[in-house]
C-alpha cells in the first residue's frame, strides 16, 4: 500500500472520509474543504446508478429524497444514471433550491418530433407528504427529448413547489403544453428549435423568456407578465397566426416594464393586433427595451422603432441591437398602425446601438430620435459590444471642434461627435435579458 | 466448571445419584467447551495463521461470509497484515458482547477505547482501511471518531499540520473555492462546489 510519508488520511478511501465528515458538527466539516485538492474532490462526488427509462423518475426522487442539506454525508448533489442503451441523465441540485436535469449526453443526430404536456397541478396531492425534505423550487430541464419526456413530466408532476421553469435546448419538440395555474411564476424556453406551438394555463405567471422561432402562442388564462423576452430572431414557427389569437398574446405583454422583442414581430403580429384595439394602446409601464433589428440591403429603416416608442410613454432604456442573421419580413412590410396623439419620452435617459453598420446610420437614428423625445438621452454606440462610444450632438456654431465624422444629413441641423467611452459599465449595465442565464448560447 | 471426582466423596453424597450428576455435568462441560472451543482459523496476508474464537472472528462480516464458503478450512485474508489483524482482534474480543446496535458505539469513545485509539496516525490509518475490507462496522466508526477528534474546533491550517496534509491548491483555486462555497452559503445551511 502506497502511502504518502506522513499524511495517512487523505489516503483513505473517499467513504472513509465521508464517515469522519459525516460525524463532524457543520462548521468543521466545511473546513474540510479547504484542505488539499483531494478533500475538496470529496463534494463533486457524483452517484452513479443504472436502470431502465421507467426508472427514471424514481431514481430521480430517490435522489431528492436521499440529499439532505444538513448532512453531509449525503450530500452528494450529482446524479448520474444510466438507462436505455446509452442514456445518460445527469442531475444535480443547486442552492436555492434548484434542480438541473441535463439529458444531453443522450442526443441523437435525428430527434424525433413529439409533444410534451407538463403538468404541474397540485390537484393530484399524493396522500403520503413528500418525504423529501428538499422542495424544488427552481428546475432546469435540458435536452430532453421523445425518449425522456414522459419520464420527465411525470417527475415534475411531484414538484408541488416549482415556481421557476426552464426549458433548453429540447430537440424535437413540437408542441408544449405547461398546466400551472396557480404556482409557476417564471417561465423560460430557450433554444427548441422545432417548437410550433406553445400552450400555457397560468394565472400567475409574472416572467416569460423566450429565445427560438416563435411558436403559435396560446396562454390560455390571463396572466400580466412583468418582464417578457420575445427574441425570435429565428422567424416564425407558426404557420398561421389570426390576429384574435395574438391578441391574447399581446395582452399578456402590455404590462411589462422589461421587453424583448424583434421588429419582425412588431411588424407581422402586433400590428395587426393594435389596429384591432378600439382605445388607444400603450406600453404603458415598459421601462426596458431591448429591440432586434436586421437593416437587410443596407436599408436602415427605424420607422418601426420610431412607431412603437411613440407607444411607450414611461421608456427609460433602449438597447437597439442589428443582427444581421436576424429573420426579415420577406415584403417591405410597414405597419399601417398610426399613433394618433402621443407625448414625446419624458422619461428616456439612455440609448444604447449595436452593430449598426456605420456610423451615418447612427446618426440618422439618433437625428429620428430626436422627434419623440423631450429631454435628450444619453446615446452609446457600438460596433462590437466592446468598445463604446458616445454620441454627442454638438451645435454647428461650435466649429472650431472638430468633427470626428461630418455627415451631409447632419449638417442640417446638428453636427455629432463620437467619443469614446472608457469604462462602460460606470454608464449603464446591459439589458435584463442580455445578462440572463444562457444568454450567449455557450450551451 | 472444574469439577474432581474427588470432591464427591468427601461430602457423603449418595455415589450412584453422584455418578450420574457427574456424568451428565460432564457431558454438558464438554458440549460447552467444545461449543466455546469452535474456532476459526485465519491465515493474514503474511502467512500468519491465527485462531480466533469464532463469535469473535464473526464480527467481521467479511469473515462470516467467508466462513460460510470455507466451511471449516482456513479463511485467506490477503490483504490483511498480521500486526493489524491483531489488533483488530484484540478490540473484537473486547467488544463481542456489546451486541450490533451502531448507537452503542456513537458519541465519544469509550474509555477502554481511548487508549486503544491512542496510536499513531499510520497504526490508525491501517486499523479504518482494515475495519473496512472486514467489514466491522463499530470498530470503524470508532476509529473515524479518533480522527474527527482531532479535526474538531480547529482552523484549516491547524488540521493541516496536525494531520500532515499538504496544501496542494494553487492560490486562484483556493480564493475560488472560498468565493465559490460563501456565496452559495445561505443561512449555514446549504452550500456547493461546482
């Protein structure tokens, strides 16, 4: 037996040491962890176990069960089982009460379109309370696919708590269908990239994030979304869209004060929807925008942007990002939906453009901007999300200054001066939804 | 339960009511002798051969199982080295008749045990790796005991010394680790290394 000179402990086996932990009081045995490398390999333990597909949900809530926070000797928070011929399922528990459910491992080339209904109604209380002392409250489930799903939603038909659900990267799903109607607050769909249709029943639902083509949307029950990302670069999902369905869709956003949304999607689906309104629409309580353009044949065209600030009285951020992979209605679209009287932005103090192409059409933004705003924002620019710099309307009475780029439209009337800006983040932090978890799509 | 044919005389007792009484006492003194007497015969990884009473040997379930297969041959421990074996067996004899219950066992250590336990860090090492492979349960938790006494109450540096244990992390990992484990410590009562 190989034994380093003197220190016999860490040599023992890992059970072993999990013993003298687990007879520990708390405070000492964190101080475990610190020790050497080994001791602090001890926590990322994982159990491995194998089984069949139907195995799944109860090796799952073993696993729950089994965890205890106050112990840690059992408190190996990795998961991984094995089942079918090569699945491979790893879940982990988080703080706060979160569960990852990660079914990558198990991807195939080729997924299999299917539907998925996830339940998760505490109207079938089972008799027996949940033994686990452990209540999920937030839980991740990603890359499930035709062969995992139902495993999946019958587990998650016991997290009589989930207040926080996120759905990532499921290949193959068709159709969704989420039953919460009175616990899930929050909801996030990212990266299902055959999604069509999307059906919720919620009355409470407060934060809804969506990231892939859009689906057709049906939230069944009303609820006010307080925060809503619409990024659907990706183009429609939906073969048709009547414009009474997404009237619904439309009232679930009009109270939110963070949004996402694409220019497409205001084009194609919200104006249509506004016409329809008798009174006058307005985002009233939008604070947050963060609006997806695409400037396709080197057009840039803001009259939608401009349209729909004139709807958001209270806006105090824009972030006005153009990607050029980002859908494009295939007929120069322009929506027909005309303000009628409308204050100009008291309240909007900062304007943030990325990846306009040059810096003439910076400028023509910002000249445009200056019709529907009161008090002049701060407005910075970028080319690449690194370097920013700000744009400063300058008098033309000033003309000893030097201008960095003249431009014949500014002439007009102002001159604008860029001027770089060191330290970003001292002006303003990103958007909302630009800092969420999977943002940058590293999955 | 010695017992002379002697004795029998000089108290004048009825010698046919004796003879029987002495025979059956000794019929039942050699039933239980040679029931004390069933022993196990255990070879350690160095050819030691060791003659351990059998309820004692049995302690260890890796032995009871292995009895079962050897039925009465010598039972091969080859992994077991003949110094540790016997102490592991002069505990067991120690603490054959206090029953299986683990509670019996938890809490401080027993004061016959302290100074059992009171050896160095190499002796203690062997004796856990041992009570493992064995499988005797009490005895390794009372060996894991010694050891969290002299990890308890003490800093990360103090136990390091004390146990020898060498500080193999880079300073980036070490501030990671403590960023990684205080910001994920809610209220003492949860916490995760990712």
């Amino acid at each position: 037996m190989e034994v380093k000179a003197g220190d016999f402990i860490s040599s023992l086996p890992d059970e072993i040491l999990f013993h003298i932990i687990s007879l520990l009081p708390f405070e000492s045995a964190i101080q475990t962890i610190f020790l050497s490398t080994r001791w602090r390999f001890l926590w990322n333990l994982a159990l491995v176990q194998h089984g069949s597909k139907e195995d799944v949900p109860t090796a799952v809530s073993g696993f729950l069960t089994n965890f205890d926070e106050h112990n840690p000797t059992r408190n190996t928070r990795r998961l991984r089982f094995h089942f079918g011929a090569d699945g491979v399922l790893s879940a982990i528990i988080a703080p706060n009460n979160k569960l990852h459910l990660d079914f990558s491992a198990d991807n195939q080339e080729h997924p299999r379109q299917f539907g998925w209904q996830i339940e998760l109604n505490p109207q079938n209380l089972s008799l027996q309370p949940t033994p686990s002392s452990f209540f999920v409250k937030t839980l991740y489930l990603i890359s499930v696919n035709h062969l995992s799903s139902e495993a999946v939603s019958s587990m998650v038909s016991n997290l009589q708590l989930l207040e926080n659900l996120k759905i990532i990267g499921c290949n193959g799903l068709e159709s969704l269908s989420i039953d919460s109607e009175r616990k899930l607050l929050n909801l996030t769909i990212f990266d299902c990239p055959h999604l069509k249709s999307l059906h919720i029943r919620s009355y409470k639902l407060t934060t809804f994030l969506y990231r892939g083509q859009f689906p057709w949307f049906w939230p069944e029950f009303h609820f006010n979304l307080a925060n809503a990302m619409l990024d659907s670069r990706k183009g429609p999902g939906y073969s048709t869209f009547q414009t009474c369905d997404f009237d619904r869709v439309l009232l679930t956003i009009k109270n939110s004060e963070i949004l996402t949304l694409c220019k497409w999607t205001f084009q194609a689906l919200i104006c249509p929807s506004l016409s329809s309104f008798q009174a006058d629409f307005q985002f009233y309580r939008l604070k947050e925008l963060w609006w997806i353009d695409n400037h396709s044949k080197g057009v840039a065209n803001n009259d939608a942007l401009i349209t729909f600030l004139k709807l958001c009285p209270s806006l105090e951020r824009l972030f006005v990002t153009i990607d050029h992979n980002s859908y494009v209605m295939p007929s120069a679209a322009t929506c027909s939906k005309q303000v009628g009287r409308y204050k100009k932005l008291q309240h909007l103090k900062l304007v943030k453009l990325e990846g306009f192409a040059n810096q003439d059409d910076e400028i023509s933004f910002a000249e445009r901007l200056q019709d529907v705003v009161a008090v002049e924002p701060l407005i910075l620019t970028t080319a690449d999300g690194m370097c920013f710099r700000n744009l400063t309307k300058i008098s033309s009475h000033e003309s000893h200054e030097p201008e960095e780029s003249p431009s014949p439209i500014s002439q007009e009337r102002y001159s604008y001066m860029f001027v770089q800006v060191q330290n970003i983040n001292e002006f303003c932090p990103k958007h909302a939804h630009m800092i969420s978890l999977y943002c940058q799509k590293n999955h | 339960m010695a017992f002379t044919w002697s004795k029998t005389i000089y108290m004048g007792l009825d010698p046919i009511f004796l003879t029987e009484l002495s025979i059956s006492i000794i019929i039942f003194s050699t039933i239980a002798s040679s029931k004390k007497s069933r022993v196990s015969k255990i070879k350690t990884a160095d050819n030691e051969i060791f003659e351990v009473e059998e309820a004692v040997a049995t302690m260890s379930n890796t032995i009871k199982i292995m009895a079962g297969d050897c039925s009465g041959g010598v039972i091969p421990l080859n992994n077991v080295h003949s110094t540790i074996f016997a102490r592991v067996i002069e505990w067991c004899k120690k603490h054959v008749d206090d029953g299986e219950d683990l509670e019996y066992y938890k809490g401080a250590l027993k004061n016959c045990d302290a100074t059992f336990f009171e050896v160095d860090q190499a002796v203690l090492y062997h004796l856990l790796t041992t009570a493992n492979s064995l499988d005797i349960k009490p005895l390794l938790h009372q060996g894991c005991q010694r050891f969290v006494d002299m990890i308890n109450g003490k800093t990360v540096e103090e136990i390091r010394q004390l146990l020898h244990i060498k500080n193999d992390f880079t300073n980036e990992e070490e501030d990671e680790t403590r960023k990684k484990l205080w910001s994920s410590v809610v209220g003492m009562n949860s916490f995760i290394l990712l």
